[in-house]
C-alpha cells in the first residue's frame, strides 16, 4: 500500500500559487492603507474630553484593626 501511496504522490503536479494570488495579496495591501490612513484622519477630527468620561472613584473607607 505504501508503494501506490508513494506512486501516486509522485504524479501529482504541485503547481505554486502564481501571480494572481501574489496580485491578490498586494491589492489587499494596497486597500488596507488607504483604510488606514482614512481611520487616521477621522480619529484626528474626534473631540475627545477625558474629564467627561472619567467614572467616579469609589472609596472604601479604611477597616479599624482591633
């Protein structure tokens, strides 16, 4: 059996990826950049006012050891 499995692996054609993946993989590049540099310029337009956000601290008063 481990000679037709052998046999049949040598007649396979292993045949690379190719130029349109590679094509692909640059145009997914080239988008995620332009992506990004749109992000940047929205995030740089936000007004953000971290006083405002800022939650309440909660104190916990200190246990009198006895």
């Amino acid at each position: 059996m481990s000679t037709a499995v052998l046999a049949a692996a040598a007649q396979t054609n292993f045949k690379p990826a190719g130029w349109v993946a590679l094509l692909i993989i640059l145009g997914l590049c080239v988008g995620l950049f332009f992506l990004m540099r749109s992000m940047s310029h929205q995030m740089k337009k936000v007004d953000f006012d971290e006083k405002a956000t800022e939650r309440p601290r909660r104190v916990v008063p200190p246990r009198d050891e006895e």
